[in-house]
C-alpha cells in the first residue's frame, strides 16, 4: 500500500509542478506600455484609442497595449487590484476611481507624481477643487484627475411654477427646500415633491457638509468624526422629507433602481418637483440617450443645494470622479507619465469631456464655447465645482460609506431615530478604524 | 454526482474484499505492485484537478483567513498573521448570527422543505398523470432549471418586483399590490429559489420511483393499503437513500447561492436578506477585506462539510 500512495504522491506532485509553471509570462518589457481601463463607456474607449494612436506616431518603437477590463465599478476596481498584485500583470497606466485612489495608495500600488509633474505647463491650468481628487494622503499628487462630476438641485419649472413658486428658485438654506416641497405638495398631492435618495452622494453628504462641524473626517487631525451634530441633523432632515411624503415611499428610496424611475419617468412627465443628482443628468436626457426628452433644457432647471442655515459658502456640492494613475512598479515611469500626459492634454480631454458630458477638469477647457454648450447646464454645474468636495476616501472608506448608508436607510425605512442611527454609526465606525483613529465633535 | 462515485466505491470494495483476506506477503512482490499503480493511474488527471482548483483554493482560504490579506490599502502589501482576529470579529459581528439565521431559513424552506416536497410530490403526481400531461408540466418544471442562474434571477426580479409580473396580475384580482422584495424579500428569494430549483428534485425522484418494482406496490393495494399508506410504508422506505443524496445535494447547492440573491435583492433591503455567501462578497470584495471575506467562506465552507457528513452516515445506516 505504501508503495502505492508513493508513486501517488510522485505523480501528484509532478502534475502540480507542471501546472504551476506555466504562468510565467516573462514580465514586460520596457518598449511596452500595459493601460488598464473600464470597458463599459464608449467615450473613454475612444479616449484611450485616440491616445495610443497619437502616442505611438510620436514615441517610435514604443507599443501601448490597452486592456479593457469588462464590468461594473465593483468588478473593475476588484480586477484592477488583482492585476496590481504581480508586476506581471501590473498595469504601467490605469483609470481609477477617485473613490480607490488613497486606498491603493496604501497598498502601494501607485507612483507618486510630484515630481513629473513639476515641469508639466499643463498643471497649472487644472481646476485646484479638481486636483483634490488625485492627492493621497499625505498631501502629494498621485493621481490627474480625468472628469469630475457635481451635484446640484435639479427641479421641474412647470411643476414648482404650477404651485406658485417664484421662478428661477433658489433655496438660500434647508428651511426653503422644505416650504418649497410642502407647498407643491399641498398645491398637488399626487406629485413627488422633493426627492433625495436613501444613500450618499446626492443625498446624506449634501446635508453633512452644509452643516457647521460637518465633516466625516477631519483632515488635520487626520481622525474620523463621531457624535457630530451635523450628523443628526442630516438624518433628521432625510426623516422629515421621508416622513411628511414629500419625497418617494421608503419602499422606492431602497430600490437601487429607482434613479431611472425619477430621471426616465417622474420629472418628464411632471410627476415630480426636484431631486439631487449629478452634474452628468443632461446624458440622460440628451439625443440618443436612454431617456430622451427633447424638452429638458426649457423644463428643467438647477440650482446649488444650499447649506444648513445659509453660512458661507452658502452652497455645497460632492464630487467624484475617475482619474489617471501610473502603477507604482511600471519600468517606464517617464513615458507612462508621458501617456497621462498625452491623454489630457488640451484637445483630448475637450473632446472626452464633451463627449462624455462630464465636468472640466481643465479650466483652459472649462472657458471653451464648445464645452459650455455642451448641454444648457454646462456652465451652473461647472461653476459648482469651486464650493465642491471630495470624500475623504481612505482604505478603510468603503466600509464606512456603507456605514452612512445604512444609517441613513435605517432612519428612512428602519423606523429609527436620527440620534439612535447616528449612535450606531459611531459605533460601527469605531469597530472599523479603531477607537483611537476617531474624534469627538 | 458523489452518489454514483460513492456506489462506485463500494462496489470495488466488494469485489475487492477476498483478495484483501486471503494471505498475502508483507510487501507484495513488484509485478502486484506495479500493477495496482498501473490501476490507479487513470484517476490521476481528476485526482490532480482537484488538488489544483479545489484542494488549492481551500487551503489558501484557510491560511487567508488567518491573515488581514487585503484587496487594497495597506494590508495588501503586506498581509500580516493575525491569527485567529477573524474569527473573533465574527463572533462579535452582529451581522453575522443575522446572516446565518437568513441562511438557515434559505436552506430550510427553499431546499429542504420546498424543492425536496414539492420535487416529490411532482414526481409522484406525474406517475400518475396521462404522458401529455406529464410532459409538459415536467417541461415547465426543467425550464426554470435549464435557464442560466443569472436569467433565472433577472426573470425572479422581473416577477417580484413592485410593478413586476406578481403584482400586475394581483391588482387584476383587485388584491392590493405588496411590495415584495421590499416587505417580504425572504420570502420571495425562497419562492424564486424553489421555483428554480424543484427541477433537480423531481428528477432524482421520478428515477428513484422508476425503481420501485410495481408489484411490491399492487400487493400491498390488495392487502388494502390505502394510498397514504402506501407512499408511507412501501414508497419513501424505499426511496430512502435517494432522499437522502437529494437532500445532500440540494442543501449544498443551495447553502452556496449567490447569484439569485445577489441580482433580485442584492442582501437588502437593510440586509435583510444578506446571507452568508453575500456578507463574504460585501466583505472581500467591496471592503477590500479578503481575510474576513475568506474566515466568512471557511464557515460555510465548515457547515457544508457537517451537513455532508450527517447525510453521508444517514446513508450508510440505510444501506445497514
């Protein structure tokens, strides 16, 4: 018998042995550059075709090899991981999200840019709000930012003018948003006043950070912020509008698919008064999009979601967005930077902007006719980006973004107080970065 | 699949057996030996498989789950051995008596309760029916279960959501529309879940009846057992074993579904429906932490194998 499990044993580990060599691959070689990219936007395909077109006609020998990585932002952010783990597979350049940047900076995985940068002309002429997205934390530049993206109060003009309210609306603080929702309401029940969804970005942290200690985290102290106020009272404002009816049913707010209801249903067909979204909602709306609705330009109309009481700066905005990073293990350093470089450059990234409906990164681009007729709005939502902000997204923010979502689904849907949900954020958030890593506020 | 490599198994030992007890040498001579490698041989290439992408895998996961590997940040690096710190947080986590309840409940009423009953009852009414009849609702039944998960659970959404196909026809009868996968998502999942699954079920059964000799059946009709009686003393003794690797197989699919969950719910609303396949995704996947995702994934991974083992022994003290 023994002799059996032996030869077993040999066989075993030879077969394990020669399926276990074949991934050498032979690591990259200089002459190549390896771009890691999310497949699923045409406009950003057309971006990085462009790119390695232009780039390879001007840096002979040199061959750009795109990898498109197929998926949703989850899977793409989980493949790219991946991919960074070996320098095998390490991309030399790779969008990311502004979300995963400071995470992936911990790992290691990014190169820092300050000094390729230094001598870039180009630099100067980027929005300062925008370059926040690509700072790590430590201050230092490892990332250009490709778009941003703003939040603003979108709001049907027939709907709020039907109801008599004074046109162009502009709420100065919180109060107004709520006079405005309970008069439409009570000019016409069967409209969904104001909405804003159970969730983040177009929602708890418009609220947050128009407060007067609002912040997640305090970036001097470098330390997450518990027991805040501002908190509780950005709950207890998603629990009025919740709770009064002036925004949808609980049930809808926890759909993740309500957004296409609001952008492809409700607001064209008046059934709707206002809702936070993105500065990207023309897309929706625009020719050949999936919501196509000609008239939007003339019905709709923005405005900056304004702070709690009204304080400076009197407005605030989120943003997000993807950017340009250059892998920290990448054997050409110089000419990977060279790409990003390339990439948004002035007529590239007018054109990616335009196309893609996004906000400037470029103020040179910002200040072109063709980007402010982009879409009837291009130029109120851009003009938000200077009240904007970035979430602080550190490794650990992933966790504490679902962290704020669930409190606030537990106050909107959950039956639970806005002091009992922010209790348990702080808890939550305690377990995830430990009780020394937080502040009291 | 295990049933058939298991009956394999035992029936080698059989024929095996006299040449086990006849006297033999202490080290059988070369030509026995060679031969008996020579014999195995053919089970290398599956052996080797395993090993590769089953075998690999696991222990990774195990070592993994010892460690605070991550997808990103700092411990991506340089994972560190944290011991048995998962674990522990598991244990502390109050999501996780949560999701193991969910789980539980999944498992109980879409696989042991629903698929395996009614996979039964399928089999047993078809027995009976005229074959037009039974064609086509056993073609019914197999659809669910031919589709790919991924459809099965787009069309599950598509059934149960709030202006979904449920509530379309309901409001026809003038009942009030209920939101589903809002109100009850549980509830739903195991329907969607039976609804898929009960195929495999009926399947097993319809061939485990077949083998039921007809005249065990007629003779006990005409020492007058009624027809409860009969599926109760003559029919599910009989079929015992086969209940048995049904409900093995069916627990185990189902202790792992992810896909469904994650397409019609999504764990939600509120996790409440994040069962423990979806809170190590959540985990591993959207937090970045493969350590936890992985000591999550050994859990289950430990369930199944107690569940396994319990329906094995029930097997072979039938066979006793």
């Amino acid at each position: 018998m023994r002799g059996i499990k032996k030869t077993f044993m040999a066989v075993t580990v030879v077969g394990l042995a020669l399926t276990g060599c074949s991934g050498d691959s032979g690591g990259e070689d200089s002459q190549t550059l390896l771009i890691a990219y999310k497949k699923a936007d045409p406009v950003l395909e057309s971006l990085m075709e462009n790119t390695k077109e232009q780039f390879e006609a001007a840096n002979e020998g040199i061959t750009v090899e795109l990898s498109p990585i197929e998926g949703n932002d989850d899977d793409y952010a989980t493949k790219l991981a991946l991919s960074q783990r070996s320098p095998d597979t390490a991309p030399d350049v790779f969008v990311e999200d502004s979300f995963k940047l400071r995470a992936d900076v911990d790992a290691g995985y990014v190169l820092a840019l300050d000094e390729y940068l230094a001598d870039w002309e180009d630099w100067d002429a980027f929005n300062e709000t925008a370059k926040e997205a690509g700072t790590g934390d430590d201050g230092g530049i490892y990332a250009v930012p490709l778009e941003a993206d703003t939040r603003v109060i979108w709001y049907n003009q027939n709907v709020l003018g039907a109801a008599g309210i004074e046109l162009p609306w502009q709420p100065q603080n919180w109060e107004d948003l709520l006079e405005m929702a309970r008069t439409v309401k009570a000019a016409n029940p069967d409209v969904v006043p104001f909405s804003m969804y159970a969730g983040t970005m177009q929602s708890f942290y418009e609220l947050l950070y128009g407060t007067e200690d609002g912040a997640l985290y305090d970036e001097d102290e470098q330390k997450w912020v518990v027991g805040s106020q501002g908190f509780i009272d950005s709950l207890d404002f998603l629990k009025t509008i919740y709770d009064e009816g002036l925004a949808v049913t609980p049930a809808q707010a926890l759909d993740p698919n309500i957004w296409q209801e609001i952008v492809g249903d409700m607001l064209p067909q008046d059934r709707m008064g206002a809702t936070v979204e993105g500065s990207y909602a023309p897309q929706f709306w625009q020719e050949g999009a999936d919501y196509e609705w000609p008239e939007y330009g003339e019905v709709m109309a923005t405005s900056p979601f304004p702070t709690q009481n009204g304080q400076e700066p009197g407005a605030v905005s989120m943003s997000g967005g993807w950017t340009l990073a250059v892998g920290a293990g990448s054997e050409n350093p110089e000419l990977a930077v060279d790409f990003v470089k390339m990439a948004m450059n002035f007529d590239n990234s007018l054109a990616y902007t335009v196309d893609a409906s996004k906000i400037a990164v470029r103020n040179d681009v910002a200040e072109t006719t063709e980007y402010q007729e982009m879409n009837p709005f291009a130029k109120e939502v851009t003009e938000v980006l200077e009240v904007s902000r970035y979430r602080p997204a550190t490794a650990d923010f992933a966790e504490i973004d679902t962290a704020v979502l669930t409190a606030t689904q537990e106050v909107v849907a959950g039956g639970k107080s806005p002091e009992e949900a922010a209790a348990d954020y702080d808890e939550a958030l305690k377990q995830i970065v430990g009780e020394d890593n937080v502040i009291e506020k | 699949m295990s049933p058939a490599r298991a009956a394999g198994a035992t029936a080698a030992r059989d024929r095996d057996q006299p040449v086990r007890e006849a006297p033999r040498p202490r080290t059988p001579p070369a030509s026995v030996r060679l031969r008996q490698a020579v014999r195995l041989l053919p089970l290398l290439p599956a052996v080797v498989l395993l090993l590769v992408f089953l075998g690999g895998p696991i222990l990774w996961a195990f070592y993994g789950s010892f460690t605070d590997a991550g997808l990103t940040g700092a411990s991506a690096r340089n994972p560190e051995w944290i011991g048995l710190d998962n674990y522990r947080t598991l244990l502390t986590d109050p999501q996780f008596p949560h999701s193991l309840w969910l789980t539980f409940l999944f498992v109980l009423g879409s696989a042991v309760i629903g698929q395996n009953c009614l996979g039964l009852a399928l089999a047993l009414v078809m027995q009976r029916a005229n074959r037009v009849v039974a064609a086509v609702a056993g073609t019914c039944v197999v659809a669910a279960w031919v589709l790919p998960e991924i459809v099965a659970a787009f069309i599950a959404y598509a059934f149960f959501f709030r202006d979904g196909m449920l509530n379309q026809l309901t409001g026809l009868a003038g009942l009030p529309v209920v939101d589903w996968l809002y109100e009850y998502p549980m509830l739903a999942l195991v329907f969607a879940n039976i609804w898929r699954g009960t195929a495999f079920s009926m399947m097993n059964y319809q061939a485990a009846l077949n083998d039921v000799p007809p005249e065990i059946t007629e003779s006990a009709t005409i020492d007058g057992a009624g027809g409860m009686q009969r599926l109760r003393f003559i029919t599910l003794p009989m079929i015992k074993s086969s209940i048995a690797t049904n409900l093995m197989l069916i627990t185990l699919l189902t202790l792992g579904t992810f896909t469904l969950i994650y397409v019609v719910t999504g764990g939600g609303p509120l996790n409440a429906s994040t069962t423990l396949p979806i809170m190590a995704y959540e985990q591993a996947f959207q937090y970045g932490d493969i350590g936890y995702g992985t000591a999550i994934a050994v859990v289950m991974l430990l369930i199944g194998a107690v569940f396994s083992i319990a329906y094995i022994r029930m097997l072979r003290e039938r066979k006793d």
